[in-house]
C-alpha cells in the first residue's frame, strides 16, 4: 500500500511549532545560539582590532569572492542534506554544481583570477542558505525545525573554522611570550617523543611525509565522514541523534582556544627549529612570511635534544600561533576514535588509522610535544563525559567522572607550568605517572559509559529511542 501523508490544519502545525520552541533542550539552544552569535561579534571586533577581518566578515565575503576552503563548504553542506529526501539531494548538489560553473565563467569572463582560495565551493554556500530561506519561507512545524536544524548544523562547522583561524591570529598577537622551554623540559620525562618520532618521520622520506600530512590536513574530512554515519537515518525519522561527533568537534573547538591564551606554545619546530618547512601548512593569515630562525632557542629539532636548563619565558614573533596546549589535533582524532567504536569494521579500522596517524604526524612534524597530546586526550575525554552526562540529567557517575577528569587535566597544566625540571630530573617517576594519569582517566571513562549502555535487544531498542530528540 502506498503511503500518503497526513495533512495537518495550519492551527494544529503551528501549535506543533510551538510546543517544540517551549522544550526546554529548544530554549537552551536558543540560548546558546545567542551566546554565540554574540561570541562571534566579540571576535569580529578583537580582530579588527589589529587590522584584519574578523570570522563574519570572512564568512560573508564568501557569498562571492573565491572560498579559502571549497571541501570544508561542501562537506559542510553534505551535513545538511542529511535532512533531505534522496531527490532533494541531487537537486541541491546540482544547483551547487552550476552555481559554481557559473561563478567559474563569470571569474574567467572578467579574468578575474584566483590567487588565495579555492575556485570551488560558492554554490555549497548559496545552497546552505537557500534552504534556510526555504525553511523560513515554504516550511512549518517539525519539518521546519528540521530544516533549520539541518542548516544550523552546516553553519555551525563554517563559523567554527572561521574563529578558529581568528582565534589562532588573536593569541600571536596578544601573547608575546611562550612557554615552550616548560613544556620540552618537562617532556624529558616522557623521553622527548617528538625529537624521536621527528627523526622517524624523516627516516621515512616523502612518501611517509606526505601520507602523515594528508591525513593531518584533512582531519575535518573524515569527522564529516563519521558524522554522516551517524546522520544516515535523520531524513527517515525526522530526528537528530542526541549525541554526536559534530556537537563534540565544535565544542573542542570552541573551548580549546581559550586555554591557548592561558598557556602559549608554538611547538618544538618552531621554538626549537627554523619552523619553515612546515610554515605553509600552520600559518593562516601570512603564509608568505615565515617565523625568523632568530626567535627559536637554536636549531636544535629533531636532530639534537633541547638543553636541561631552567626554563623562562621566552619571546616570540607576532605570527605563529600559539595553539599547542592542549593538542586539539589529537582531541579531535581522540573523538573520532571514539565516536567510530559502534560503527561497522571499517569505520572503526578507519578511526583507530586516523588516531595512530594523527599522533604520528603532531609529533612527527613538530607541531607539539608529547606533553601536549596527553593533555589532549584528557581534554577530549573531559568533553565528552560532560556531553553524556548532559544527555542523561547529569547523574552521580557522570559528574564524577566530569570532577575527576577535569581535576587530571588541570594538575597536568600546573605541573608542566610548576615542575618541569623536576619532571625531566626524575623521568622514570615522573614519566609514569603522567601516563598513569592519562590512563586512568581512559579507564574512568571506558567503565562509567561501558555501565551506560543498555543489555540486550530491547535494551538496546530503548536507549536508541531515548537517543533520539
């Protein structure tokens, strides 16, 4: 038998509408939807401040001049079209398709030429927001509550690489000094593991290189990757999975940062190399102007260990972002390890690679100390207690976990700040027990989540009922 929808009067819809904004999750996102937007004119105004434009400004200019990134606007897109039908798909990646053809003939008409961005990805933008107007315009109720939610999704991942980039710009222009001298003597404790994986990494040769820097670069890809996993039956039961990798990716996003601004670190390739071979690939805003040898403390990275010294603070120059403590690199690929566990074997194979690489690469490249990626992991870890226990009405197990783990990551910043030299004077103490550290907060969290999860099958079929919203 064919289905037929039901028709709803427009006074029943609306009174569906409203019941769904009276929710209090709905009043919440409301709430945190304002919080950042305003968060964002905050960052809009800090980084005219000094000269440049801010995450709206460089969102916007989008609209029509080329995109710094056309992959991250159609992955953002494909997000979206989570909530549509399968010939609403095709009809939205083909107007994509042809509104990029036509801003491609437009450009090549007026040899307007792209030299910063990609050629690509306009007509992902204008899709995102003509289903927005669509929502506003030709939908009502859930299915418009849907919608939105779909584009809110897909700009939310837009807006999030956009402050991020300004963030990074706001701490090298606000933090003159780093504390790169703390953290390298303090990974004397954990046998220096970026000198050593830096030599591996060049033992390696191109081929090494490059498979480590793609999977490094396109981190974002594969979170996308998962999280359409997760979405795959949003368009059949007009619902969003309550926890998902997207909520967690933006949430590190967003609170990492702010401790970049309490703890500066540039790396060891920079405060211990020249910082020029892999200069391209970190800076965001000058990538023609490299960091001068002058400011590192020698060209000591990977060839020879840094000295065991006191460390002090140590001046730096005004370009390099100081976004290593803790390695959000790392606690994003922590999440996507997570996130892929229940998933079919090769996604979980897909998420343990991407770990093990990621890891490899940070190291390897130079970006971070091994003192960074625990900070990492335990960080990851922190969030994504939180968000589950958000989920559940914030029970006794949860908070506990949330308390300890917070407690962790801040006694591993305090000593990294306060004992670094006892650290590296002591390794075979102190290097046990910041892994033991990092390990029982795996532990914590594998245990209290693992009592979580339902038993049996119709176990399983409600908590899959209550995950959905």
């Amino acid at each position: 038998m064919r289905y037929r929808p039901t028709r709803i009067s427009p006074r029943i819809d609306r009174g569906i509408t409203l019941s769904v904004w009276r929710q209090p999750r709905a009043r919440l996102w409301a709430v945190a939807g304002v919080v950042a937007l305003g968060f964002l004119i905050a960052l809009e105004f800090a980084a005219r401040r000094y000269g440049l434009p801010g995450p709206i400004t460089n969102q916007t200019r989008e609209v029509i001049f080329a995109p710094k990134s056309g992959g991250l606007l159609y992955a953002s897109m494909a997000l979206m079209m989570v909530v549509l039908t399968w010939r609403q798909r095709f009809i939205a990646v083909g107007a994509a398709i042809g509104i990029d053809v036509a801003f491609l003939a437009v450009r090549s008409a007026l040899d307007a030429k792209v030299t910063e961005g990609h050629p690509f990805g306009n007509g992902a933008l204008w899709v995102i927001l003509g289903c927005a107007v669509i929502a506003v315009t030709r939908r009502t109720g859930s299915e418009r509550v849907l919608l939105l939610k779909g584009v809110g999704l897909a700009l939310l991942l837009m807006a999030g690489r956009k402050t991020g980039d300004t963030w990074l710009f706001i701490t090298s222009k606000t933090r003159p000094s780093v504390l790169d001298q703390y953290v390298a003597t303090a990974d004397h404790a954990l046998g220096n593991p970026s000198w050593l994986i830096g030599r591996i990494v060049e033992a390696t040769g191109p081929i090494g290189f490059n498979v480590l820097d793609f999977v490094y670069g396109q981190l974002p890809v594969a979170a996308v990757v998962v999280a359409l996993y997760q979405f795959r039956g949003v368009a059949v039961q007009r619902r969003f999975p309550r926890h998902h990798l997207v909520r967690t990716f933006l949430v590190i996003g967003l609170l990492g940062p702010a401790f970049y601004m309490i703890y500066p670190v540039v790396g060891p390739v920079f405060a211990f190399g020249t910082g020029t071979e892999h200069w391209a690939a970190v800076s965001l805003w000058a990538p023609e102007s490299p960091p001068s040898v002058q400011w590192a403390v020698a060209n000591l990275w990977p060839q020879t260990l840094p000295p065991l010294s006191p460390p002090h603070h140590m001046p730096f120059d005004e370009i390099t972002p100081r976004n290593c403590m803790p390695s959000l690199h790392t606690a994003w690929a922590v999440a996507i390890f997570i996130h892929t566990r229940k998933g079919p074997r090769i996604l979980r194979y897909a998420g343990t690679f991407w770990l093990i690489a990621t890891l490899a690469a940070t190291l390897g490249f130079g970006y971070h100390y091994g003192a960074d990626l625990i900070a990492g992991v335990v960080f990851t870890l922190t969030i994504e207690a939180a968000l589950r226990t958000f989920d559940r009405g914030w029970d006794r197990s949860g908070l506990w976990l949330v308390a300890y783990s917070s407690a962790v990551f801040t006694a591993l910043l305090l000593s990294y700040r306060c004992l670094p030299l006892e650290m590296a004077r002591h390794p075979w103490l102190y290097g046990p027990l910041l892994l033991l550290a990092m390990t029982s907060v795996i532990y914590g969290y594998v245990r209290t989540v693992g009592q979580w999860e339902p038993k049996g099958e119709q176990a399983r079929a409600t908590e899959r009922e209550l995950e959905l919203v």
